[in-house]
C-alpha cells in the first residue's frame, strides 16, 4: 500500500483526521493547497475529494473558476492513482482533459476512479474524475493520463 493511503487510513482513524490529512497535503502539494479541498475517501481504485464554494476559488461569473475545477480533479485522479497503487510507486501526470458542462457552484464533490495494473515497470493509466453539485449534477469531468511508476519489491 502506497504510504498516502496508509497516512490517510490512520487519520481517518481519529476525530478531524481528514482535515488534518487535507491541510498537511495541501501544504506538500502548494498548488493543489490552494483550493482548499478535503479528501474524504480513498480507497483501492477510487479517491472523493470535496471542495468548499467559496469566494477564493470563483470568478467573475459567480461560479466556481474552471482552473479550481481542473485543479480538483487532477488531485482527485492522482490521489487514486497513488492511493490504488503498491508502496515505492511514483507517478505523474502527463495529459489533462477537462469538460466543463454547467457552472459550478455551491459544494462540489469529485469522484474519481481508476484500475492501476501491479506489474512492476512503467506504466500509461488513465483516471477518470467526475465533479458533481449537491443536487448530484455532473457540473465537470476529467480524464486524466499519469504515468505510474512501479518498482519492483526488494
């Protein structure tokens, strides 16, 4: 198991862990830290991220900013990707597809879900990402393409 799956499982162990465990990655990864998401689950194969509609991640449209919706869902797809794969993996993305299909607003929750083969060696995984809305809208989705490194167990 990939270590940011095991540090999530032993923060979602304890009270405020998952916002501690979101805070903590959000300061490792400044970029992605900078919406202010929430990792709610990760899983083998599947990571849900939520994110806050507040006044720093919109536009002037009164939406959520596509470059935040983006953001969401490339940190979901990588979280899955990592959180699905064995321990010592690196991975990183190479494409980013984004398909905006109604102005987002309010909470959102990115749902994305992936298959990481096991064979140690380089490998070409696509992740898919689906924000919806609370009325359960899919306001975005993404197709991400991170190519995963498995290295072989000592």
């Amino acid at each position: 198991m990939h270590p940011v799956r095991k540090w999530f499982e032993k923060a979602r162990a304890i009270p405020g862990g998952t916002r501690v465990f979101s805070w903590v990655l959000g300061r490792y990864i400044p970029y992605t830290g900078s919406i202010g998401s929430r990792v709610e689950s990760l899983s083998d194969g599947e990571a849900v991220v939520r994110l806050e509609d507040r006044r720093g991640v919109r536009n002037h449209l009164d939406s959520v900013h596509a470059v935040a919706l983006a953001n969401l869902g490339e940190f979901s797809t990588g979280l899955a990707v990592l959180g699905s794969a064995p321990d010592g993996s690196r991975a990183i993305l190479r494409r980013l597809e984004v398909d905006y299909r109604k102005k987002a607003r309010g909470t959102l929750v990115a749902t994305a879900r992936v298959e990481v083969p096991r064979d140690p060696g380089r490998h070409e995984v696509w992740a898919r990402s689906e924000i919806r809305d609370r009325e359960g809208e899919v306001v975005t989705s993404i197709d991400a393409l991170w190519v995963l490194d498995i290295r072989p167990r000592s």
